[in-house]
C-alpha cells in the first residue's frame, strides 16, 4: 500500500500509471497538481473520498479532481487499475 504505482508514459502535463495496490493504504493523499481518473481493469476496489465512497469493478472510472482527498479501502487480491494524473482539468462526458 505504501508502494507507489509504476509511471507508463510521463510528460509535464499527463502521466499514465499502472497499480496493483493489494491492500488498504494507510493514509489519505491530496493531489493538488492534478486531476485523477482511475480505471479499474481487474478486480475490484473500494475509494473513499471527500465526495463519498466508491467501489470500481472491471471496467469501471472514478474522476477524482485537484483537492480531492481520497484513499483505497479495500482491493480484492487481483486488482490492477490505469491511473491517469492530468494538469489539465478534467471533465468526464458520457454520450
């Protein structure tokens, strides 16, 4: 939990990261910099956050803006998640 997630394609503005948290993390994180979305590709997982708690099933997103705390709960043995840090602000559209 303490482990931080492997960096995939980094530049000034985006970064993409794999994750395979397998346990609760042990404090909450503040991204003051970025906007986070986390895709869960594998297994589940369960995200408090100052906006309420949130579980991620296989192909579920959580947008979690700048400012935003948050920290995972709970992860099922086999999760693995895409984590994307943008400097841009982030605005999720579903059509």
């Amino acid at each position: 939990p303490e482990g931080s997630p492997l960096k995939i394609l980094v530049s000034d503005e985006v970064s993409i990261e794999v994750s395979k948290r397998r346990s609760p993390m042990t404090y909450w994180h503040r991204n003051m910099d970025y906007d986070e979305v986390i895709i869960c590709v594998k297994g589940n997982a369960t995200w408090e956050t100052d906006d309420g708690k949130y579980t991620l099933n296989e192909g579920d997103l959580l947008h979690i803006p700048r400012g935003i705390a948050h920290i995972l709960t709970s992860a099922s043995p086999d999760y693995i998640a895409i984590e994307i840090k943008s400097r841009a602000p982030l605005k999720l559209e579903l059509k």
